[in-house]
C-alpha cells in the first residue's frame, strides 16, 4: 500500500515539475525575446548567440514566438528580429539554417494563420533552392518531424 501511495506521490510530483519546467521555459523565451527588442530600438547590436536562442526548439518557444507576431505591440520588434534571423538563413549560416529547417516541424502543429504559413513556406522554400547542396547534406540530421516536412524538398533537390 504504501509503495502505491509513493509512486502515486512522485508520479504527481514529476508531472508538476514538469509543467512548472515548460512555464519557466515559456517565461524565459518571453524575456528573451522582449530584451533582444529592446536592444534593437536602442539600435545596439544583437549577437548571433542571442538570434539562434530566439529560433523556437518546442511548442511552447513556438507558442510565445507566434505569440508576437500577433500582437501588435510587438510586431515591429518581431519583424526586426525576424529579417535579422532570416538574414542568417539566407547566407546559409549555421546553426541558422538547420534550426530553421527544425522549427518548421512547430509550424505544422500550431493553427497559424495564412499569412504565416505562406510567408515561412516561400522563405523556407527560397532558403533550400539557393542552397540546395547544403540543405542535402544537413537532411540526414534533421529532427523526424521535420524531415517528413521536407521530404517535397529532399525528392526535388536531393538524390
């Protein structure tokens, strides 16, 4: 009896750490992402470190991501930061290009709107075409999901 009560207790317990793990994560990126705006309007500048910690790597970072793009008191910020990830990508510069490839696996998850879907699409499509050689030789590192996400791409551009 006892044994159940303490697999209960630490089943419960390891649930909430849990949740409280993702909330701080949520709250992290938040931060984050509102310290690397503010350093824009000061027109300082924002290291590549502080941009691929701005890329979503789960859920919830894509959640609060998308989450600024919507509102409209951050859209500015979030364009800024936006072009300047998507500056690195272009290049083809790592670890830009492959978290990027990455976060399209968040996309399909979330109800995003349109416009969204088809800005991140023509930019992801783009980013592969005029760096296809590189974009096949990193496919095989990719997470799963994003894999089957861009398994179009692999058949057109990869043999």
């Amino acid at each position: 009896m006892n044994s159940q009560i303490n697999k209960r207790f630490f089943g419960i317990l390891i649930f909430l750490i849990a949740q409280l793990e993702g909330r701080c994560q949520h709250q992290d990126y938040q931060e984050k992402f509102e310290y690397t705006v503010n350093l824009l309007q000061e027109k300082r500048r924002v290291s590549d470190e502080i941009l691929i910690s701005l890329i979503p790597r789960n859920d919830a970072e894509f959640k609060s991501y998308y989450g600024f793009y919507l509102d409209p008191e951050w859209k500015n910020g979030w364009d800024e930061i936006d072009k300047k990830i998507g500056g690195k990508v272009y290049q083809g510069k790592e670890p830009f290009f492959t978290d990027i490839m990455n976060m399209s696996a968040f996309v399909h998850r979330d109800s995003v709107d349109e416009e969204f879907l088809t800005d991140f699409y023509y930019d992801i499509d783009f980013v592969i075409e005029n760096n296809n050689d590189y974009f096949c030789k990193i496919y095989p590192t990719l997470e799963p999901e994003t894999k089957k996400s861009m398994a179009d791409w692999m058949e057109l551009y990869c043999e």
